[in-house]
C-alpha cells in the first residue's frame, strides 16, 4: 500500500504504535474481493469489485451472466485490499485448486458447517 494513498485517523502516533494499538488507517478506494454462496445451487462464487455492495446486487438481479442460474446468493466472505490487482490477484488466487481448498478451510468453513448440517455438500468439495 503505498503512503499517498493512505491517511492516518485520528493523532499523529508513530508508525509502532500503530502496529502495536491498531490505529485506523484509510484509504480509498477500497477494493474486494469476495465468496457468494448460492442458496439454489450451493456452489461458490469467487469475484472481485470496487463497490461490494452493487456487484453483490447485480448478482442477485441476474445481470451477471455466469451467476444468473444459480439466483439468489448470500456473500459468505469478503476481503478489502488497497488497490485493484491486489483484490483481483487474490481472486485469481482462489480459483486455483489450492485457493479453493483455502478457502473451504479457512475463509467459508461456517458456511460449509451450515450445509453440511442440513446434508448438503457444496459442489467442488469431495
């Protein structure tokens, strides 16, 4: 992340203590990349965005040709990263088998709990 893109909120504390207590810092534009779940199909989704909140919509409205089918979906997960090729790196990231199974484990796994206690197995897990 690069210092002109960010700005420190609140006092001016040292870069330890920002480390150390968790001062806030902004920057925008944020960029996502999330997992959608698909309440009809139970299949993933892994994408990326600049606004969330509207991709996550057009999902749901069936403007999204590869998720039209698989209506209505539920975001299970989301990252913010500084800059575009960061998100969509790490989207890129979780299309690989690896990423997938990292994702199961580490990113979706409540998700996966829910299905997996009513009998259902999302599709791509063995």
């Amino acid at each position: 992340m690069r210092h002109s893109e960010c700005r420190l909120l609140g006092s001016n504390p040292s870069p330890a203590a920002i480390l150390r207590q968790g001062y806030g810092i902004a920057c925008s534009p944020m960029n996502y990349c999330y997992v959608l779940l698909s309440k009809k199909s139970h299949i993933f989704y892994f994408g990326s965005a600049k606004d969330l909140k509207k991709r996550v919509a057009l999902h749901n409205e069936g403007k999204v040709r590869s998720t039209k089918p698989h209506i209505p979906w539920k975001l299970v997960w989301y990252g913010a990263f500084g800059t575009e090729k960061e998100a969509r790196e790490f989207e890129k990231y979780l299309k690989t088998g690896s990423g997938k199974s990292f994702a199961y484990k580490r990113l979706v796994s409540v998700a996966l709990k829910k299905d997996f206690d009513k009998g259902r197995m999302p599709k791509g897990i063995t």
